[in-house]
C-alpha cells in the first residue's frame, strides 16, 4: 500500500535542498507504486476469471444426466458429467454410432432417449379407418 504522506515527505526535503534523500524515498515509491500495480492487474484477472465461472454456472443445467450450457438462447452440449463433476471442465461429449463419448476422460454414456413430449388433447394425429375405406373401394 502506498503512503501518501511520503510525498509531502519528498517535496519537504526537496524543498530543503536533500535532493538525494529525496530522490531514493522517491525511487522506494516509485517500486512500491510499480508493485501495486502489477498486483492490481492480477487481481482484476483473478476477478475475471471468478466472473467467468459464475455465468458459466448460472447457465448450466443438467438435463437427463447429461450438462447443457445456455448462452444467447442457444443449448450447447451435452457435455461429460464425470469431467464436470471431478474437475469442472465443460468437455462436449462426441457422438459415436449409438453412443456418446467424452473425448477427455474416454467415458461412454448411451445416447439419452428423446424427451417425451406431452400433447394437449385435441392435437392428436387423426386416424384414418384405412381398413373401412379400402372396404368400400372393393
Ligand atoms: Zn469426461
């Protein structure tokens, strides 16, 4: 941290002609200022980097065993259960054949059954008696 009192300091002694006094406390500030510098930056990709996992987690969700990123309104995924749950890594798992496999850790997962969608009455296909129209064709 720096103290600000030891500018006055510095302009003091100037003022009184110990310019080599002056001069090293100045030099000490300069470091110190060098060094407070270099620790803020670090402490702002630090915060980036904890800003980055928050999004990314308040996006995350876990569907059918598998984890889904939502950005933007677009799903991405699936992504490997077993890498986000032991390290956190977001690894997509790849299509192969009828499975999915994670190209990180080698997992095989089977491919998740398609969601069940549940339809309102009144919107069901409508059936065609195919056997009472052939029927009356004959
Ligand atoms: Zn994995």
């Amino acid at each position: 941290m720096l103290d600000y009192r030891r500018f006055k300091e510095i302009n003091d002694l100037f003022a009184a002609g110990q310019t080599v006094k002056a001069r090293r406390l100045l030099m000490e500030q300069q470091s110190k200022s060098i060094a407070l510098q270099d620790e803020n930056d670090m402490l702002h990709v630090r915060l980036k980097t904890y800003e980055d996992i928050l999004q990314v987690a308040r996006n995350l969700c876990n569907e059918r065993g598998f984890y889904w990123l939502k950005t933007d309104g677009v799903k991405q995924g699936p992504f490997c259960p077993r890498c986000y749950e032991l390290e956190g890594g977001l690894i997509r798992l790849e299509r192969r054949r009828k499975d999915l496999i994670c190209p990180c850790c080698g997992a095989v997962y089977a491919l998740p059954a398609p969601p069940e969608v549940a339809r309102p009455e009144g919107h069901r296909a409508k059936i065609i008696p195919f056997r009472q129209v052939a029927a009356a064709r004959a």
